[in-house]
C-alpha cells in the first residue's frame, strides 16, 4: 500500500493507466541489476531511482564516482536501495551495458541490453526467459562503440527496464532497437539471433 508521500512523489506517473498505484506498488517492490560501468549506467540508474524501483545493484559502478554525486543518487529517492553486488545476483531484470561476458550469464528474470556504436544508440529487449547470452554476446562483439555522452543510452535503457518490470510487451518476442543521431523515431526488429538458436529465435 502506497502512503501519502509516496502517493504525492510520483503522483505524475501513478495517473498512467499502464502504471497505476498497483504498478507503482510493483516498482518498489522490484530490483534492478546493473552491469557495466561509464555514464550511460550512472544515468539509467539515476532515472530507475527517480521512477522508484526498490533496489538498485551495481556490478563494475563505483557507487562513490564524482558523477554519481553529481547525479545525487544516493537523495534522488528515499525508496531506493543501493548496493555493489556480482552480476550473478538474482533481480528482477538485469541491464548490461558494452561488452557481454558469455561465460557470466546473469541470473534474472528479463534481460536488457544496450550499448553505443558509431551510427547509432543500439539496444535489445529479451522477455522473460527468452535472453540467450552467446547470441548477445556476439552482437555486442561485432558493434563498434563510440565514445560519445551516455545520457540518452542510459535513458533509453531506463525505460525498457520500466516497461519490462510493469510487465508491458511481457509476451513479445526479443527486440533490437536503434535510434540514429539526429533521426527522432526509435526503429525496432526482432533480434538478430544466431542461427537455429533454441533460445531467442
């Protein structure tokens, strides 16, 4: 049960009909793993603290970083439990950013991933149980990263994470999604798995 203050704080998102008081209860009951470090993590950290996802894990982000007291996450919401934990931690979705370790699978429910090549934000969404390590690992190697700010990477990841965690698309088959600089619509296609994968394809 939501009290008044929490009624208040996100009063802005609680009158979303795909959120409500019931997907706000949710939200502060679920976790988040975080796997990767660089701005893009501190900032989809900074947006699922704000929207109130109860516990926060960080696996290769120094909770004490300059831009992490920039971001002042630790007072962005009472709410929300942060911690440094191993990748291997069960949460209730796991964000990977950059480079995907295939012999460290993380353990969660959904998995998201994202990262920033040279033409464009690149990010994929898998459903429960439909995350196959080894086909991500491979996109992730052959995507060409780009040393550009993480600000809209790190938002773009938030809000897949929120739409996984309010069970929105919970049903729909894995996605890859692609914004390109300077072109506004976000492009979406089914992930590019290997082929005959028995997981994701």
């Amino acid at each position: 049960m939501l009290t008044d203050s929490q009624v208040e704080r996100y009063s802005r998102q609680i009158v979303l009909p795909e959120v409500g008081g019931r997907g706000q209860e949710r939200l502060l009951a679920a976790s988040a793993m975080i796997g990767g470090g660089g701005s893009a993590a501190i900032f989809c950290a900074a947006h699922l603290a704000a929207a109130g996802v109860g516990k926060l894990r960080f696996d290769g982000i120094d909770a004490n970083a300059p831009l992490v007291d920039a971001l002042a996450l630790h007072s962005r919401n009472l709410d929300c439990e942060f911690h440094a934990a191993p990748l291997e931690q069960e949460a209730d979705v796991t964000i990977l950013l950059g480079e995907v370790d295939a012999a460290r699978p993380p353990v969660g429910h959904m998995l998201v991933w994202g990262q920033e090549s040279t033409a464009d934000v690149v990010a994929a969404r898998f459903p429960t149980g439909r995350g196959c390590i080894p086909c991500l690992s491979a996109l992730a190697a052959s995507a060409k990263a780009a040393p550009r700010s993480g600000q809209l990477l790190g938002a773009l990841l938030a809000t897949i994470a929120l739409r996984a965690l309010l069970g929105i698309g919970a049903n729909d088959r894995p996605e890859l999604l692609r914004l390109a600089p300077g072109a506004p619509p976000l492009t979406s296609s089914p992930f590019p798995s290997r082929p005959k994968c028995p997981v994701c394809s």
